[in-house]
C-alpha cells in the first residue's frame, strides 16, 4: 500500500536509506567494494537535488 507523505518526509526517508546503505557497506564489505556505494549515494544525492526542490517549494505529497 502506497501512503502520500509530505516532501519533508520523503526526503529524510531517502536519505536514511542512502545513509543506511553507505555505513552497512563500510561496515560489511571491504574498502573496493564500499567505495563504489558511497560514490552511487553521493551522485543520488546531487542527482535528488532538484526533486528535492521540489517538494519543499509548496509542500507536496510524494506518494
């Protein structure tokens, strides 16, 4: 079931994930392997931005 969130939330949830996934990696994997993850999150970030923008311009539901 899809719920409609505020754009606040949608962008905190996102970046939970993209942080998640960046600390577990260093964590579990060795530096090559976690290396790459890191760089993906970085790029989904500058990438998110203007999405991001967006949803906190007027206060938008991401659903």
């Amino acid at each position: 079931m899809i719920i409609a969130v505020p754009g606040w939330a949608t962008i905190l949830l996102v970046l939970l994930q993209l942080a998640a996934a960046v600390i577990s990696s260093w964590l579990a994997w060795p530096a090559w392997a976690a290396g790459p993850v890191t760089v993906l999150a970085a790029a989904a970030v500058v990438t998110e931005r203007r999405r991001w923008r967006w949803l906190l311009s007027t206060g938008h539901l991401a659903g």
